[in-house]
C-alpha cells in the first residue's frame, strides 16, 4: 500500500520498467533502458521531435509533440500508441481553427503540454504573439482543435494548467521571460475563472543558489495531485564554461495555496548523463513535459525531451520521490510565503 496517495485514477497498463538490480542512480528516478523511444527523423518533414506531451485516451494514448521541421520551425503534431512507447504520428501538424471553425495557426509552436480539466484537453505551447508567449488551445475529441485566445503578453513560456480547478477558478503556472533566451527566469501562478480572463498572479519560486538551477527554472510537467500537496517536476538550468545545462527537479507545492512551496529538493532527479541527452541538437538537456500514474500501485512514468533531438522516458515510485524531495528539501522564504507584494 502506498504511503503517498495518488488523486488521480487507476492507469494500470501504463508504460513501466522496474528498476535495473544494482544501478546507482543518486536519485528516486530511473531511465527506460530502450531510450529514446522517439528517434531522429520520425516523419517526413520533420527532423526532430522532442519536448512533447502524453495522456491517457479511450485505453490508449494520444500525444501532441514538438515537430521541428527540417526548414527549423516547430509545430505541434499529434500522435497515437497502444503502450505509450511505440508512436504512429499524423502527417501533418495540428490544423488549430477559431471559435467560429476559421483556421486560426500560430506562427510557429513549441514545448506543448497537455492537460484534462473536467472534460476537456487542453493544449498549452510557446506561440509567436509578437514574441514568444503562451498558445492555447481546447479539444474533447482530439479531432477537432479549438485555439483560444493567448491568455498573456509577451514574453512568456512554459505554461501548464493544473488537472483540475482550485476554488473554482482554472490555475495555470507560466515562466515570463524577455525577447531572448531568457538569463533568468521563475515561476509564476495565474488564475482565471473562464480562460480568458488572468489574474491573482503568485509568485511561486525562483532560481536557487544550487548548481543545477542556478540560472533559471520553468514548469515542466502538470502538477500531480497527491494527499501530500501538488508534485511538481520541472526543469531548472545552469551556465556552464560550455553552455546551458538542463536537468529535472521536484517540489511539493500547498494542495490550497500552490503558489505555497512545501517541500523543493535541494538536488537534480534527472541530470545529463546518457549519450542522447548529452549530445544532440542542443546538448546536456533533460527537459520534463509530461507524466503518466497510477493510483494503485503510486507508479510514475515521466515523459522528457533530450538534446532537444529525442523523446525519453523515466521512472519513479510515488513514496520514493516524494521522501526524496522532503528528505533533500530547502526552501527559501520566497518559496513559502503566499507569493504576493
């Protein structure tokens, strides 16, 4: 029986692999041992796919991905597989229409993330709104794309909504940044009662003084709910002699209050240690967009971008990470207070 519970639904047949007898791993995760389960070159037409999003659907699973073209701009393709390993991809990217079912593209789209809200999905990506911001976009059957207004101005990225309303309003965590490739950056909360309007803005915690997340932090994957508050894996980066370094941490944010940090580990879950996340595209980057759990058994399969050239994924036991994380935690006064001046 696990110590931690799960708030989420029993997902007994999700992707799993137990962990290899005698590994070292110097954290609670461990890698699949067939990554990347999406390679280079997947369609035609696009040359990489990466930094993408999963979701159980109708007992399987459907998926919305980064595509980068082989003329070097992203967008969203959709996908779908049996096992959450093995990937058949559509074509053509995802054709996103109005409210009134007019097309209605971004001009590029990247880093989605795919979150269910009662009975809708939605879809959140860094979009070209005079600059990078947040693209939004709703479906309930994953034929039919609904692009919605983008919620903020520019500069911002890395949004992703919570699974499910807190006191009544949709809460949604977003990283502003600038024009560039953002030397600094924190997490942000915004709340809103219908998607359109934003506001109650929270901070919820900054870059650290540790190592690996010393430069910058952005959401990753959709804050799970637990009875210990929400687990959240996100990604922070550092500056090296040889460039940026991205690698995965975990916090436990207040189940009321999110912009509240319980707990935040003071060291990586995942850093760049296996070939396809140090050298690819862009090099030494583990970059978490989404997560698979089961309430039964507390499994989690996390689902991560490597080297900006594959799609990879990880593995944890619910107790465990979450141990982890308090046993590890440090917390500053910026993380616990209620994020408002």
């Amino acid at each position: 029986m696990p110590k931690y519970q799960l708030l989420c639904p029993d997902l007994s047949q999700m992707p799993w692999q137990d962990k290899p007898a005698g590994e070292v791993t110097n954290s609670p995760l461990w890698r699949y041992s067939e990554n990347p389960i999406i390679d280079r070159n997947p369609i035609p037409g696009v040359a990489r796919i990466f930094n993408s999003a999963v979701m159980p659907y109708e007992g399987a699973y459907v998926g919305v991905f980064r595509g980068e073209q082989t003329n070097g701009v992203s967008f969203i393709y959709f996908g779908r597989s049996q096992d959450g390993i093995h990937w058949d991809f559509e074509k053509d990217k995802i054709q996103f229409v109005d409210e009134k079912g007019e097309p209605f593209m971004p001009g590029y789209a990247y880093d989605p993330r795919l979150v269910k809200v009662e009975d809708t999905y939605y879809i959140m990506w860094c979009t070209d709104f005079y600059g990078a911001a947040i693209g939004l976009a709703k479906t309930k059957d994953f034929k039919t794309f609904t692009r919605l207004e983008n919620p903020f101005l520019p500069f911002n990225r890395n949004a992703v909504l919570f699974p499910r309303k807190i006191n009544g309003n949709f809460v949604l965590l977003s990283r502003p940044s600038d024009s560039g490739h953002t030397p600094f950056g924190d997490i942000f909360l915004s709340e809103s009662p219908d998607l359109t309007y934003w506001g109650r803005h929270r901070h919820v915690m900054g870059r650290s003084w540790e190592w690996w997340e010393s430069l910058k932090i952005g959401g990753g994957a959709a804050p799970i709910e637990t009875s210990e508050g929400w687990l959240l894996f996100y990604h922070g980066v550092s500056g090296t002699c040889n460039g940026y370094v991205y690698s995965i941490g975990g916090a436990i944010l207040d189940i009321d209050n999110p912009s509240k940090v319980k707990y935040r580990c003071d060291s990586w879950l995942l850093t760049p240690e296996k070939w396809y996340e140090e050298r690819g595209f862009v090099g030494n980057v583990c970059f978490p967009c989404a997560t698979l759990q089961d309430n039964k058994t507390g499994r989690i399969a996390i689902y991560y971008g490597a080297a900006d050239s594959y799609v990879s994924l990880a593995f944890g036991y619910t107790d465990e990470i979450i141990d982890y994380i308090k046993e590890h935690s440090n917390v500053s006064p910026s993380d616990t207070e209620i994020g408002i001046k």
